[in-house]
C-alpha cells in the first residue's frame, strides 16, 4: 500500500470505481456536469459522515482549510456549497441506493463465516424500520402526521457481520407490514421480526415461499391448541404448541398450523409468546433467534448516533435520500475495511479514528493502537499526530 497517500484516499481505494461510473453511465449522472461529478459528489459526503460535518457550510470551511490536500482526496477544485447542495439536488439518488447495494454484497460475501452466536446453517434476517424526524415546513413532501414530517428506514439486517441487505426509504406514513411486500424471500432463510409486521396473508406467502419466520404474537390473537410438546421449564421454556388459527380472517389468510412457544425470560421476568413456521428447530433455539433480533435495534442506534442522518445537509427527497444512502455506503465500506484488513477494533473505534485522522499519510493498519503492523521499507513507523495537517 503507498503510505504516500492520506487515509482518506486510502479508504476510497477499496470502493469499486468501475462499478461506480457504470452505475452513473446508466442513469446519465454526469450528464451536462460541469462541476461537481457523482463520484466528486460522493467523496465530499463520505468525508462529511467520516467527520462528523454538520452543515454545508462546514463542510465547505473545513475543506477550505485543506485546500492544498483535496487534490490528494481525488477533488480537482475547492467545493463551495452551492455547488455541493444543486449536486445533492440534482444527483438521482438512486445512483447513491444501487451503488451501495454492491457495496452491501462485497460485505456479505467477507462476513458469510462469521457467527453470529447461534450455530446454523441457515441466513438469519432481522427486519425491522426507524424513523428519522423532519420539520414539517422544511420537509413536507414526506408528511408524517399532521404537524410533523419523517422518512422511514426499513432495513433487513444479515445478523452475520450485521450487514444490512435490504434497505427500503419512505416517508413515514408507510406502515412496517407493507415492506414484506416489495421483500425478495430467499428459500431456507430465517425471517426474525417483531408484532408490526404479524399480517397472517403475508406470513402465509412467506412461508409458501419456503422461508421461515419467527415472530410474536399479538394479545388478541385467536389460536387453538392441536398439540403440545414436551418442554424443560428450567430453561424458560413454558410450552411448545402445534396451533391453529380460529379467527375468520386470519384462518383464511393462513390455513395452516404454526408453531406456538411460551418462554419467561429470567433476566426481566417477562413471558413472551413466540409464533413461527419452524417446526424443526429446538424451541430454545426460537426464543434465542428473537433475541439476536436486537442487533437491528443497535443498528439503528448506531447509524443514528455515528453517521450523519439526523441532520441534513439538504431538503430536498432526492437530497435526503442520497444522504441516507451515501451514509449506508460508509457503514459498508468501513465494514470492508476492517475485514480485509483484519482489524480488531470495533466500527465505532474505527469511525472515531479515522474522523481525526483522514488527511494523515499513514498506512490504514498504523492509525489503530495496539497494531502490530511495520513499515515495508523498514524504517520507524511516523507517529500519529492529529495536528500536523
């Protein structure tokens, strides 16, 4: 790797860029640009979610100050923040979305051995949605209730490396169900979701499309016991149940049995009652694929918190929606990196490191402590300091 070069240009080395300018080939992206290509577009906001800018104004100060190295960055002129927000404008999104759904197949591939703490051979998802708080008079194409607006993100997490697989933006109105119905089902896969997404006639599809479910199920759900298996209660396990469905509606929109297991959780003493298709995995083994449904949650929690999609730089749909999936594409890319590279340090660590360090000229593997990694030319690795820019 050239130690010559900055972080920054380091970390877009490992981005496809043939990929990149096809996708923009096919959509006209950079057609009668002058200024301010797609791939410049997306350098200056993945540099934006890597150091945490929080207006266009400081994107365009902070990039000033760092004039002499934007060439370094592959930026052949200062960006100004008109020029930046008419790209945002301007730029199809879905240029940002198709780009990052290559990137989110790079990663699934790096992460396909990992665990994810249950041991099976099957792809387990978690699905589930957040959504992100606008301003009604800034944002009103994406009208929510009626004094507020919001986008939806509905995401199906891959609990192998958490790497989302499916990304679905819409304005907050959506409801979760409807999602199953624009969801590509995979044969043999394990679907894990919460009671927003309990429809009985899309569960039905679902299950017709040889995948499994795990769910819960709703306090007025109308189940009738067929058969009861044998349980261990000293591990949570209540009872194990072959039901039917015995409300007009649901019966008819899914006709055949499920699979009914009660489970108290020791550590909040709460008892959770488990519906799913799965007839053939240990009952314990249903009650632990709920739990890892969290790791959507913390998803959430972390994109929020780390990448820049509370705050944004345009208000436009197409503005909002090419952020949200440039930010999605720097959680990948980040996740690539540390796989390739073997890091052993969190993305969190990653993310914090590298937004203080993106114009330093080291190799990536140096900037994390503990590393172990030493120059190939043999001499002194440079000392990281965050002042000598």
């Amino acid at each position: 790797m050239n130690i010559g070069k900055t972080l920054f240009a380091q970390l877009m080395d490992f981005l496809p860029w043939k990929t990149f300018h096809r996708i923009v080939d096919r959509h006209d992206g950079d057609r009668y640009v002058k200024s301010m290509t797609c791939a410049d577009q997306f350098r200056v906001m993945a540099f934006a979610q890597l150091t945490y800018r929080e207006s266009l104004r400081d994107i365009e100060v902070c990039l000033s100050a760092q004039s002499a190295k934007l060439y370094h960055m592959g930026l052949r002129q200062e960006i100004k923040r008109s020029t930046l927000a008419d790209a945002n404008e301007a730029r199809d999104w879905r240029i940002h979305a198709e780009f990052a759904q290559r990137l989110i197949g790079q990663a699934r591939k790096l992460y396909a051995g990992d665990s994810f703490g249950i041991e099976l051979e099957n792809t387990v998802y978690a699905l589930d949605s957040t959504t992100i708080d606008l301003c009604l008079s800034l944002f009103p194409w994406a009208l929510f209730r009626t004094t507020k607006s919001a986008v939806k993100m509905h995401t199906l997490l891959d609990l192998r490396g958490n790497i989302p697989s499916f990304i679905h933006i819409s304005d907050g109105k959506l409801g979760d169900v409807n999602v199953l119905d624009v969801l590509m089902l995979e044969a043999g896969a394990i679907y894990v979701m919460d009671r927003g997404y309990l429809d009985f006639a899309r569960l039905y599809v679902l299950h017709q499309a040889q995948a499994f479910f795990v769910t819960r199920a709703k306090s007025n759900t109308r189940l009738k016991r067929i058969y009861s298996a044998p349980v261990d209660r000293s591990t949570g396990i209540i009872c194990d149940q072959t039901v039917a469905l015995t409300g007009a509606t649901s019966r008819k929109g899914y006709p055949e049995h499920l699979r009914r297991i009660r489970y108290k959780d020791a550590e909040t003493g709460k008892t959770l009652l488990f519906l799913t298709n799965n007839f053939a995995l240990p009952a314990a083994t249903i009650c632990a694929l709920y739990k890892a449904r969290w790791q959507v949650e913390l998803f959430f929690k972390w994109i929020k918190q780390h990448l820049r999609i509370k705050k944004f730089y345009g208000t436009t749909e197409n503005a909002v929606k090419s952020q949200i999936w440039i930010a999605v594409s720097v959680y990948i890319l980040v996740a690539i990196v540390k796989k390739r590279l073997n890091l052993n340090a969190s993305l969190y660590t990653l993310l914090q490191i590298f937004s203080l360090t993106l114009f330093e000229k080291m190799p990536i593997q140096q900037a994390f402590p503990g590393s172990n990694y030493k120059s190939e030319q043999g001499n002194d690795c440079n000392q990281m300091n965050l002042f000598a820019f």
